[in-house]
C-alpha cells in the first residue's frame, strides 16, 4: 500500500456529526408538539430520515426549490403522526427546527483530532460531499475547519452528486492527483465507499452503526463508529508509517 498524497472526506456523519444534530432538533420539535411528546427518539429520527432522504435528492437534483423541500419535508414527516401543517406553518417549524440543530453542532468523535494529525502530517485534504453549498460552507464554518482542505466539492456547485464518480474525477482534478494517489474516508457504503472504488480510489469506511452488511466489498478498511481510536484511524486512513 502506498502512502497516500491527499485524504479525501465526506462531511455529514463523517466529520460534522449531523445525526446527533438533528436528534437535537427532533428533541426540541417534540417538546413543542402534544402529538410528538410520547414518540420514541428513534421512531422520529426514523420518520424524519425517511422525508429527507425522499425529498433532499428532488431538491439536489433541481425538481424542488430548497424553500419547497424544507416545507414538504416537515409536512410528510408531521403527517405520519396524523398532524397536518399548511406550507406557512411548515416552514415556519422547519426554521425552529435548524435553529436547534445549528446549536447543537459538533464533530463526529475523535474527527478534528484526526484532521490535526494529518495536518501535522503535512497531508493535503478534501471535502467531497453532496449538498447545497451555502448549507456545507456553513457546517465547515461552524467546525472551524474550512482552512484545512485544499479542495472542496460540494455537489450543487459540481453538477453531479454521490455516487457519480464524475465528482470523485473532478476533485483528483482539482487537486492535481491520480485515483492511486488518494484515500477516501466516509460513512455510506453507496456513495461514498463504492462511489469512489469505481474510479479506482482506495477507501476507508467510517461504520458508524457497526453494521453488518451481508457482503462487504474487497478492499475497504473499516473504522468502527468514529475516531476515538486514534491510532487505529490513522493507520486505516494512510496505511503503515512513513508517518510515524
């Protein structure tokens, strides 16, 4: 294995801990609606992950304004409880909602220590990840850390979101690097760990469930939930010392 030039990342769930975010927000949601105040934590996070992931790729992809999404999001996530929300309300408690998620910002375990390491390593970095660019921009101001990476995809500003390796070939191009020169570290399987095996890029998968999936693709190293085992992650991210 050759010791890498560049670590590419993906940013929610892998270096901003959006789970816990959100699990904030829903907190908070909850206690301002009667309807909510029984519901278990996991059923909310599970209702409210199946709206965002049905209605965040029709705003990526161009078919909702992201006013739309947030306000259809809210209303398919409310109406699964029976509650029915007009667009003005909907959107109204989608604002309170980010409101309580952007206060409750904070690293996935053990990720801005291992941002440190490798800066100190010298390495350079990049962000690859799907969204908005004011939403992303704003999450790398929060962490503090838009200073540490060469580069920054982010897939509105691309034109192609994950898994399309066009967004992995345009951040090799950007950096100036070959597929065989990088490492990819990120928390989904499909977009980022295959996403970026099909243009030949070594990857890192950052399993923060410890799942346990039927068939693991050859090839991919695994860090368990986060990076609190530093020495561990290191060694999975770039492989044995030189670096030691």
């Amino acid at each position: 294995m050759e010791f890498p030039k560049a670590v590419l990342f993906d940013l929610d769930d892998t270096l901003y801990d959006h789970l816990h975010s959100a699990r904030q927000g829903l907190i908070a949601l909850s206690r301002r609606h009667p309807a909510l105040h029984q519901v278990p934590i996991p059923v909310l996070e599970e209702r409210y992950s199946q709206a965002l992931e049905q209605l965040h790729l029709l705003m990526l992809s161009g078919d909702l304004t992201q006013a739309e999404a947030r306000t259809r999001r809210m209303q398919q996530f409310f109406s699964s409880f029976q509650v029915s929300l007009t667009d003005e309300v909907a959107l109204a408690e989608h604002g309170l909602f980010r409101h309580d998620c952007d206060q409750a910002f904070e690293f996935v375990r053990g990720a801005e220590e291992i941002l440190r390491r490798l800066r100190e390593f010298e390495m350079r970095m990049a962000i690859v990840t799907n969204n908005l660019v004011s939403e992303q921009i704003n999450k790398l101001k929060q962490l503090g850390i838009e200073d540490y990476f060469d580069v920054v995809s982010i897939s509105e500003e691309v034109g192609v979101s994950k898994p399309d390796p066009e967004i992995f070939m345009i951040t090799l191009e950007r950096l100036g690097l070959q597929a065989s020169d990088v490492v990819m570290v990120g928390d989904s399987l499909k977009s980022d760990i295959l996403g970026a095996q099909a243009v030949g890029i070594r990857t890192v998968w950052l399993n923060r469930h410890s799942d346990s999936p039927a068939q693991l693709p050859p090839g991919i190293a695994v860090i368990d939930q986060d990076f609190s085992e530093q020495e561990q992650s290191i060694l999975q991210i770039l492989g044995p010392p030189p670096y030691a």
